[in-house]
C-alpha cells in the first residue's frame, strides 16, 4: 500500500503534466478539468500516506551502476512536506481556474506547476542523495519557467533568470554532498551518510556542512542569497504562493533539518546556522516596512519566517521547525492568494492605491486578518503555537543572543503585518473601486486555508510522534497537544506577546512616533538597496550569465576545435588523479 501510495504521490501530478501537454491549447476547460484532477488526487494520496510514515525504505531499486540505489523513504519528515506540496498545489491549481482564465499559455502554465509538485514530492519522500540533487534541479527549472511565465515582461524574465542562476549555484553544494559521500562511504543513501558522517575526516565533513547551508541558504532565500525571492514576485500570483511561499523555499530548511545530526556537532556549524536564520528575520523584518508592493511585503514576510525555521535548526528545534513550516505553508498560501484576488480586482499591487476594501470585500478582508494574525504570531490561530515553540528553543539555548533577535523580529513582524492591513482594509479608500464577486475557484481554496490556519497546531501531538518514531537519528523529544500547550503557557510567551502587541501599538501611535522615524530614514535608505546584498546577488547573476556567454563562443562547430577540447579535458582529468595518487 505504501509504496503505491508513494508512486502516486510523485506520479500524478507528471501523468497529469502529460496528458495537458497531449490536449493542447484549443481546449481549456479541459485543461482546467485535468490539472484540478491529477492535483487534488495527489494531495488525498499524500494524505492517506500521512499516518503510515515509517523509517524504512519502502521502494528499493538497485541499478547496478553510477546512480547506486535509488530508495524512497515515507518518514514523519518526508510525508509532511509532500502533503503540505501537494495539498497547497491543489488548492493554488483550484485558484487558478478563475485567476488563470482566458491565459494564451494556458498549458504551459499547468504542465510546469504539476510537474512541479510532482518534483517537490519526489524531493521530500527520495531517501538517496541523488535522487534529492535531481529533483531539487527540477524544482528549480520549473520555478525558474513559472516566475519568468509572462515572458514579455521584463521585470519576470530578469526575476527568473535570478533565481534560477542563485538556486542553481546553491545546488552546487548540494551536489558536491551527493558525490563525496559516494566516494568516501561507497553510498547515495541519505541514512547511511547521517550514520556514518561521524568516520569522515574533519575537514571534508566542515566543508560538506557549509557547502549544505550555502545550498539551503540558496533554496530558502536565506542571507545573503535572499534578494531572489522578492524579484520572483513577477510570477501568477497562484505559483507565489505554491512555490515561494509554501514549497520549494521550503526545501531548503528541509535539508538542514534532515541533515541535523550528521552536522550539529561541526565546530561553528550551529552557530552559523542560528546567524543566518536571524540576519534574514531581522533585515527582511525591516525591508518590508519599506515597500508598498503587497506581493513584495509577502516576500519579505516569507523570508523573514523562514529564517525563524533556519534559526530553529540551528538551535535544535527540529520539531519547532518542521511545525512552523506547516503553520507557514498554510497561512502564507493563504496571504498570497487573498493578495491575488485583490490584485486581480484592482489590477494594482500598490498599496497606496487601496484602502477601505474592508467592507467591499469582506471575505477577502476576514481571511486575510485570520492570516496575518497567524504571521504576527498572535492566538489562537496556528503561527502563534509554532512561533512559540520557536522563542522556547531559544530561550533554552546557550545562544541568548539568538532569543532576543527573535524577538526583536517578532516586533517587527507586528509593525509590517499592522501596516500592510491597514493599507489595504482600513482607512478611506484611495480610488474608485469596481468590484465583482469572487468566484467559487478562488473563495473555496481560502476559506479551505483559512480553516486550516485556524486549527492545524491541533495536530501538535500527532506530528510530534511521527516525527521522533521515524527519524532515529534525530534524538527528538516527542510532544503531545498538552505538552505543548503547557510548555508555550510560560513567562517567555507573556513576553513575546508584550513585544507583538507593542510592535502593533507602534503603527497605530505612528503619528507621535514622526520625529523617532524621520531620524531612522538612513536605515530606510539601506533596506530599499537590501542592506548591500544585492550587490552579491547581482554580481553572481552578472557572472554567470557572462561566463554562459563565453563559454557559448567556444562552441563553433568546428571538429578540430572539439577535438583539441576534449584532449584538454582529458589530460585536465589525468592531471588530477595523478596528483591524487
């Protein structure tokens, strides 16, 4: 059953891609019938997997050959994300019904989104370090052809070349972790090299920890890679909020919670996961007080959240982690879409542009604070539970340091969420509105999220075991609904509500807070340049696309020219085995 359940996981969203690309463009209702189709069947097949998550691989090929043995392995781990890819991807296929209609490129479209999350299922429930590299490429083409989509945009296609460029050079590192361990440990398998990372030598476990957090740091959107995901927005408002808000940002802190105990006990490794995570809460925290983009705002935000997913791992927090990234996907989906549909009416994304849809749009409005309660953290709804959880991990740790940035962010997080609601829903509106009634595409997958939101930290207990009964190398500490319940009723949750609620009160005391902003215009200067990062990222970008450039000129065509490379690299290769003797 489990290994049937696994394959359809994977495989329903590719013969769903396959049978749009057959249809063809003449024929969209189709297309729209096929692709809600093999996605919600996706999503339901991931969720009857949930329950049977065990430790074992359940699906074994050997190959007898370079590729090793390709293994599939439905842990607690690996089954959580691919519900959450799948079951976010069928709701954001259902939205796009409506949002996508009357699209030129209508096949395209559905054809990369399902094999997408066909991917990002693969690359959650592969247990071979192989398998994770390939279907972490093919999430990354697809991303890459679903922000550039509009490709007479400009702004989309300099978007997806950005992040497929940073990705891609982030899955170096993850690259580099595949091959060694087949070198040194004669094995693909993620299990064995967590078993045994511990008979590497030093150096080349430090170098393989390191190159790992530059791959997630890559994939999350983490500092200092994080200025990807805001040019990313150019995409459908539905793929932001499938693949940056709710999948494939999130692999990377996967990788670093899988990875959790071959590294934890790298000298600095820890640490510099804790400072990533929290440079890229605190910077974005500040960034999106600066933008009155309401896509970009919600990038800012996701970034932001998933540095506390970083922060996290690098504290210990596994299960802390893994739980707000199911809070995350849920909530942030939500956002996203609710953002889509707004801006699908108004056809703005300028916040200065809105105002009072408040009581024009009430559903939208009533979702979308459901939403930002859970980002800002505050009860009952489900970011509350598993921020806390996150400010426990840190209020346990030996890095204080780390708490207090946590709660630092945890203010701003109040400021930006306080302001953006404002600007939308509130306050007297700044134009004319011509609005009609959302159809039942849209409003079933935010009413489904906002549901979700409201009572998914219920599963506490549930998610806790499955975790620490199916990932034995972890050593986690499992929790039930009341143990959780008991441990974020504490001193620290008083006073991270204290700061929420102070944050909150900052933008509504705005107008006696002038002469305070007004002396912090240097630090607002800074955040709209992205604190110098994006010099890095576009110096990488630039790079890459110039050494693409030359690299093209050497292909002439010319057979003694083709001749005289492969001798080079053949001599280049025996020039390094000799100097490995």
């Amino acid at each position: 059953m489990t290994p049937f359940l696994i394959l359809l996981t994977i495989g329903l969203p590719w013969l769903g891609a396959l049978l749009v690309w057959l249809v063809g463009e003449k024929r969209p209702s189709l297309l729209h019938a096929l692709a809600v189709i093999f996605a919600v069947a996706a999503g339901v097949a991931a969720l009857v997997l949930l329950p049977l998550a065990e430790a074992t691989a359940v699906i074994q090929f050997n190959t007898q050959g370079i590729l090793g043995e390709l293994t599939f392995v439905p842990d607690g781990l690996g089954t959580l994300l691919a519900a959450v890819a799948t079951v976010i991807g069928s709701l954001a296929v259902i939205f796009s019904v409506s949002y996508m209609k009357g699209h030129a490129q209508l096949r395209r479209y559905y054809v990369l989104v399902l094999l997408f999350i066909g991917a990002m299922a693969g690359l959650v429930l592969t247990g071979s370090l192989l398998l994770l590299f390939i279907f972490w490429e093919i999430t990354a083409l697809c991303s890459y052809a679903l922000i550039a989509f509009d490709n007479d945009n400009p702004a989309a296609v300099h978007g997806g070349i950005k992040a497929l460029i940073i990705t891609q050079l982030g899955g170096i590192g993850l690259l580099l972790l595949a091959l060694v361990a087949q070198a040194q440990l004669g094995s693909y398998d993620l299990a064995h090299f967590i078993a045994w990372s511990p008979t590497l030598p030093t150096a080349v476990l430090a170098l393989l920890a390191f190159s790992t957090l530059a791959a997630a740091a890559a994939k999350s959107a983490q500092v200092p890679f994080y200025t990807w995901l805001p040019d990313a927005m150019e995409a459908p408002t539905p793929v932001s909020a499938l693949i940056h808000a709710a999948t494939m940002v999130n692999a990377g802190v996967y990788l670093l919670a899988r990875l959790y105990p071959a590294f934890a006990e790298v000298a600095g490794w820890r640490t510099a996961v804790v400072i990533v995570g929290l440079l890229s809460v605190l910077l974005t925290g500040i960034m999106a007080l600066t933008t009155y983009d309401l896509k970009r705002v919600l990038a800012y935000s996701t970034i932001s959240q998933l540095g506390y997913m970083v922060t996290a791992v690098g504290l210990g927090g596994i299960f802390a982690s893994q739980f707000h990234l199911l809070s995350h996907a849920l909530f942030k989906a939500m956002l996203f879409l609710a953002a889509g549909a707004i801006i699908h009416t108004l056809g703005t994304r300028d916040m200065r542009q809105m105002g009072g849809l408040g009581a024009k749009m009430p559903l939208l409005r009533n979702v979308f604070v459901v939403g930002a309660l859970a980002l800002a953290g505050l009860p009952p709804v489900n970011g509350f539970w598993s921020k806390e959880l996150i400010l426990e991990a840190g209020l346990k740790s030996e890095m204080w340091w780390a708490y207090v940035g946590l709660l630092i962010g945890a203010g701003l997080t109040a400021v930006y969420t306080s302001r953006m609601i404002w600007l939308v829903f509130w306050g007297e509106a700044r134009q004319k509105y011509h609005l009609h009634p959302l159809s039942p595409a849209m409003t079933i997958p935010l009413i489904l999220l906002a549901a979700g939101t409201l009572t998914s930290w219920l599963l506490a207990g549930p998610l806790s075991h499955a975790l620490h009964d199916t990932l034995p190398f972890h050593d986690l500490h499992a929790l039930t609904l009341g143990e959780m319940v008991a441990e974020v009723m504490s001193w620290g949750t008083a006073v991270a509500l204290t700061i929420v609620l102070l944050g909150m009160a900052i933008w509504w005391q705005r107008a006696r807070l002038g002469g305070f902003v007004k002396r912090l215009g240097w630090l607002e200067k800074t955040a709209v340049n992205s604190f110098g990062f994006e010099f890095i990222n576009h110096g990488l970008t630039v790079g890459a696309q110039r050494a693409g450039a030359l690299l093209q000129k050497t292909q002439t065509g010319q057979l003694n020219w083709n001749v005289v490379g492969i001798l080079a690299g053949l001599l280049l290769v025996l020039l390094i085995l000799w100097g490995s003797v």
